[in-house]
C-alpha cells in the first residue's frame, strides 16, 4: 500500500484537470481527500482506485 500524499496542485496535474476542478470535487466529497491545517491532502493510492473504478463503471454502462 501507497503512502504518497499529493496536495492539491499534484492531484490536479495527475488527473489532467485544472486546480479549481480539484478544489470543487474534493469538497462535493467526489475526490477522496482530506484537510491539514485548511489545505486538502489526498492518498495516491486512493486516487488511483477512483481512477480504475470510473473506468470499470464506464465499461459496464456500456454492456447495458
């Protein structure tokens, strides 16, 4: 198991989408983060597993 932590700026640039986007997922709770000191902080490894779970999601929709 992972234990990188990515601040916002890394876990914008991993998922290609701009800083504003992060911010505005990770507190509609769709990106799993959490806060130190008012700044959000986010586990790679969870980030990875939402990334893999969109994917089976969109191949399953598919099959319907």
């Amino acid at each position: 198991m992972s234990n990188d932590i990515l601040t916002i700026r890394e876990v914008a640039e991993y998922l290609k989408i701009n800083e504003k986007t992060a911010y505005r997922l990770a507190a509609e709770g769709k990106l799993p983060g959490f806060k130190v000191g008012g700044a959000w902080r986010f586990r790679k490894d969870e980030i990875e597993r939402l990334t893999k779970g969109q994917n089976t999601r969109d191949e399953s929709a598919g099959d319907a």
